[in-house]
C-alpha cells in the first residue's frame, strides 16, 4: 500500500482507498456559554449522516426574528469541520456581534463522497433549516425571510451551488437573501496568470490534488463545481440570483479567482456584487486567527453587509 495523495498535517490518501485525516485542536458545544452564545450539535439527515451546529446568540426573551447565516466550512471538499476549534469561534463570536442564529453544515467529504455529494448534503442543510422552523426549538425566534449563505475556500464554493440550486427549484421558501463567500475556492482548465507565476508551483500542485480527489470520475477542471463559467442558469434566474459580497485576501493564491468570481456575477447581472480585500492576510487568516483585528474587521463587514440588506 502507498501514499497517493498528501496534505501534510491534514491528510493522507492511499492506494488501497484508505483516507486518514488528522484533526487539529476541536471544540464542543455548550449550552452555556460565557461568551454571549449557546451552541450544539444537530442531526440534518441520519441516512447521510450529515450533521450541524447551532450558534444562538443570547438575546432579551422578547428579541425574535434573527436572520440566519448557513456556513460551509473549507478544506478542498476533502478536510474540514464544524467542530474544529477556529470555526467554532470565529462562528460563535460572529452570532454575537451579528445577532443572528448560526448552523455550520458537517457535509460528506471527498475523496470518499466525491462531488457534486457536498453540494447536495448542503441543499439538504437548507431544506432541513425551513422544515424544521417550528420544531428545532432553537431556531423558533429565526427569520426565515433572511436566510443568508456563507463559507470559506471550498465552503465558498458550496455556497455558490447551493445558491444555484435554489434559485432553480424556483420554490419562494428557500429564498436567499444574500451570499458571503470568503476565499472562494475555484478553477477551470486554463490557467490563470498567477497559476502560471514563477513560484507557484507548489500552490497549483496542491490544488490540483484537492481537485483531484474531490471531481467526479471523467471529469477535469471545467466541472461546473470547479469552474463558474460553467453554470446553467437563464438570464431570469440570474436576475433572481442573491445579493453577493466576495471576500478576497491580499496574500491568497486564490485572490484573483474570486475577483474573477465577483466580476463574473456583476456581468451576469446579479443585482448587487461587492468586492472586499483584506490586504497583507493569507488564505483563511479567520479560521487559524479567529481573534485577530483582522478577523473581527472581516465579521464586521459580514455584520454590516446583513444588516443593509
């Protein structure tokens, strides 16, 4: 048995099929909570085995119809959890500031479910969250009128699907009232000019493996999960698309496809795409420094982008 596929510290694929992932430092969720939020597991689909966790921010008794923000959380499709100790924190601190009801989605992972399985175990998350809006007793001061979707790197990605896929089930319950994508994770075939850098190497080999590891079988970067371009929507689902804001960071590889992202919405029409860019931060600066200035600069922007929408 060999190793065919490695991302030191993360993950480790083998010939024979076997996946071994090592988690960094988690977190477990607590109804009490001395930093202004409650939390806890839930179960979306026990068949897939597709969990999630609630943050609720604590607020008077008489306070009711919080938006809610559904977060995919990143790691090329292949590593990655609600339960890791940044998203619990970056999350439930965003709750608080945000006033808003969290659920970070737990969805199947590549290589073992290879896509589009996340796309659809995240639809599910979606469809769960509005059949469940008398029944979870945690979410019964939630506004379903402001559901918003968010994610960073492949999480980013996810909700960019998610947002398609209900705006094409053309169903008025599962409307999205804005998408906030951090570091969004994609590609295409052709490569773009800083793939092509001097120095890059070792950056396009990574996401090549990632992309590897999680496309269907046949497929190559021109995927519709993979490259935007290839999404299948009319100019009047366009026109129904969510409001976007896109946020890129000023040392990531992958800053110049979410510009590419952001520009790709604005001339597809969507009515209103923003652009934000953290200079001097690296990919995903919120998950490994949930506590950083620049990490509360950036769920202000998540704050004030909810709240004038």
């Amino acid at each position: 048995m060999s190793m065919v596929a490695e991302a030191p510290g993360y993950i480790q694929v083998f010939s024979n099929g076997t996946v071994k992932r090592f988690t960094p430092e988690i977190a477990t969720p607590s109804s009490e909570s001395s930093n202004g939020y409650i939390s806890k597991d839930i179960v979306i689909d026990p068949s897939k085995q597709i969990t999630a966790r609630i943050f609720v921010p604590r607020v008077p008794e008489s306070a009711t119809h919080l938006p809610v923000l559904v977060y995919f959380h990143g790691g090329g499709f292949c590593i990655g959890s609600t339960t890791w100790l940044g998203y619990h924190i970056f999350l439930g601190d965003f709750s608080v500031r945000a006033k808003t009801i969290v659920l970070s989605v737990d969805y199947s992972l590549s290589p073992e479910n290879k896509l589009p399985i996340a796309y659809d175990d995240c639809y599910s998350a979606l469809e769960w969250l509005h059949a469940n809006r008398y029944v979870e007793p945690w979410l019964q001061c939630s506004d379903l009128k402001r559901v918003f979707l968010s994610g960073d790197s492949a999480g980013g990605n996810i909700a960019h699907q998610v947002a398609i896929k209900a705006v094409k089930s053309n169903n008025h319950n599962l409307l999205i009232k804005g998408l906030l994508s951090i570091h969004p994770y994609f590609g295409s075939e052709k490569r773009t000019k800083l793939e092509l850098a001097e120095g890059s190497s070792q950056y396009v080999a990574m996401n090549d493996m990632f992309w590897g590891l999680s496309l269907p079988q046949g497929s190559n970067r021109d995927f519709y999960g993979c490259n935007f371009d290839k999404a299948d929507l009319s100019v009047a689902e366009w026109s129904q698309f969510p409001a976007v804001v896109v946020y890129v960071a000023g040392l990531d590889f992958l800053k110049e496809r979410g510009v590419m992202y952001a520009e790709f919405l604005h001339n597809k029409g969507v009515k209103r795409v923003e652009l934000v860019e953290a200079e001097g931060e690296p990919h995903v600066y919120h998950v490994f420094h949930p506590e950083s200035e620049a990490t509360r600069l950036l769920q202000k922007q998540m704050c004030d982008f909810i709240q004038h929408l």
